[in-house]
C-alpha cells in the first residue's frame, strides 16, 4: 500500500478526470486520504448523498462524489501550497491562496477604506505637494486641505485718531451748541434787517442830496450883442444867431420905415420852428405850413397872428443889443414902441 500523501487540487482534478474516464471501478495508482484537517462534511450544495471520504481509503477505491468532497475540503484548508501550483490550479485555489496571503499586505493601506480612514486621520497618504513638504521639513505633520489663513490684528490706531474718537459730545456742550445755531439763525436775522434799514437810510440821503441840487438850465443871457447896424444889408434876415439865441435879426421896411429888428423864431400857431427860405422870401413852419413874410406878418396856415419881436436897442459903442426880456406882438399894436426896432 502506497504511503499516504496530501494532494493538491491539480492532483485530484487529474485523478477525477482519470476516474471519469476509466470508470468507477478504474482503480488509482494515487491514494486519496485526507488531512488530520480536512473536513468531511459536504457544502451545502453538494449532493445529499455524498459522503465524506473515509481516511486511508485509495483514490481508486473512491468515488467520484468523494473525490469532489476531498477537492472543496482541499479547497477550504489553509494555504499550505506554495504558489507555483497556483497557475495550474483552480481559480478558486487561487483566490484562496490570495486570501492567505492578505495579512501580509495589510501593512499598506492599498483599499478605499483605508485611505478614507487615514484621511479622517487627517494624514494625507500618497505624494505631498512642495509646500506640504516644506512643512514635513519642519517637523510639522502636513494636514490635508486649504492651509489656514492667520489673519494679523489690526494695527492700533494712532494718538489723534485716539483723541478724535475719545472727544464724544456731552449733554452740556449739545445744548451749548444749540444755544449759539438758535443765535446765529438769530443774529442773522437782526443783522439782515439792520442792513435793510441803513441801506433805506442811505437811500434816503442820497435821494435828498439830490433834491439840494436839482437839475439847472442854463440859458443865455437875456441881452446879447448882434453887431453894428451897417453890418446888415438892406432886405437882409440873418439867421446865425437863430440857433444860439433863437432869433431873427432882420433888415426890412415896415410901414414905409427902414428898420432893424429882432424876431423871435417861434411859430404863433404851435410853437414850432420856423425855417427862412431865402427863395421864397418868408418864414415857413414846417409843422403845420404856416407861413409868414419878411417882416413878420403871417400869411398863410393856421397861424393866428405875427410873429413876435424881441426889444432891440443900439449901445454906447453903436451895436445893437437885443433883449429878450421884451415882447413886442403886432396884434397889439406894439411893433410901433421905439424900443421894438432900431431904425436906418
Ligand atoms: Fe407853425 Fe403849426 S406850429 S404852423
């Protein structure tokens, strides 16, 4: 009898497939005796009529249900084998061997878990940046996330902002100042009012300085010198001093009598200014077209009588001397006073 020997899962796969080929009553070569280990109850999806191979039995003598229940209680046991047969075997003894080996790579959290777990820990597994680095450098343990941002304290504020802020405004000086707005709004008043009343009195004074010295017409002197009696042609009006002294002096007969006489160059009707028309020989108004002769006499418009006469004298040195002070109208038989014309 061939001593006993614990077999791999290749090993008895070969030696189930040798029985499925010979036949049941094919005896092995290979006895099939089990493991001081092994199990010999069936899983639960084995066949109800299977049993446990009895130890020391061949495989030859085995059947095929104890073969397979020799192969899963082969499969349940521990890793013994080494991992050479793990290509050749089934893949369920491979993971099983994966299983065994498991403990050893627990040492290096590889799975999702763990990392989890090493994140709650707040240590960071994997490459760290530069600025992790410099921190490990330090001696410090480098924490995952945003770094913390150490914000400084503000700097203090300086003695004036200190004295500003410290200046609170009490009761007192809020009625103080109240007091002196309620003042001034009105001061203000009083001092607008006061300045209204002397600028009236200013006003005032002013228009009265202006009563004291009213507006003056300086006329000409009422007697005014005209020039010698030879200086005037016979028929002749001279007009230069109608401007200046607002007559006449003319040269002309008057009742059969040569005379010099003054008229003045106001018309009788409405006190328009008459023009000499030298061509036409006579006194025109041109307001409303009175018209009067050489020496006086009106003769058409609306004129109601002569123009009138300025006295009119002959001085010491022979001039004449016209005064203006003295009117004479003809109407009212005047023009014959000797004080009327000069006569030549
Ligand atoms: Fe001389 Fe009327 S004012 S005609």
């Amino acid at each position: 009898m061939a001593a006993k020997k614990n077999l791999s899962m290749e090993e008895i796969l070969a030696s189930c497939r040798s029985l499925d080929g010979g036949g049941a009553a094919e005896p092995s070569a290979t006895p099939v005796t089990p493991s001081s280990g092994e199990s010999t109850t069936s899983s639960s999806d084995a066949t109800p009529s299977t049993t446990a191979a009895a130890p020391g039995k061949k495989a030859s003598e085995m059947g095929v249900a104890e073969m397979l229940a020799a192969a899963r209680a082969e499969k349940s046991k521990p890793a013994a084998a080494p991992k050479a047969t793990s290509k050749a075997a089934s893949p369920a003894v491979s993971k099983s061997s994966s299983k065994a080996a498991a403990p050893a790579a627990k040492a290096i959290p590889k799975d999702t878990s763990s990392i989890l777990a090493a994140a709650r820990k707040d240590v960071k597994p994997g490459p760290m940046s530069k600025a992790e680095a410099a921190v490990k450098a330090k001696g410090e343990t480098p924490t995952r996330g945003k770094p913390k941002i150490v914000v400084p304290p503000p700097p203090e504020k300086p003695a004036y902002a200190m004295a500003h802020q410290a200046e609170e405004p009490s009761a007192g000086d809020r009625r103080s100042f109240m007091s002196t707005a309620v003042g001034t709004f009105v001061g203000s008043f009083l001092a607008v009012g006061f300045t209204s009343l002397g600028l009236t009195h200013l006003l005032w004074l002013l228009g009265f300085a202006r009563f004291m010295f009213p507006n003056i017409r300086i006329e000409p002197p009422s007697e005014f010198r005209v020039g010698f009696p030879a200086d005037f042609a016979p028929g002749q009006v001279e007009t230069k001093f109608k401007a200046q002294f607002g007559v006449w002096i003319v040269r002309t007969e008057y009742e059969g009598q040569a005379q010099i006489f003054a008229l003045k160059s106001v018309c009788t009707h409405l006190g328009c200014t008459p023009n000499w028309l030298e061509g036409e020989q006579k006194f025109k108004c041109p307001c409303h077209g009175s018209g009067f002769y050489k020496d006086g006499i009106n003769f058409e418009g609306p004129a109601p009588r002569p123009l009138e006469r300025y006295g009119i004298s002959q001085a010491s040195d022979g001039q004449l001397v016209v005064d203006k002070s003295k009117k004479f109208n003809e109407e009212k038989g005047q023009w014959a006073d000797s004080t009327s014309f000069v006569p030549v």
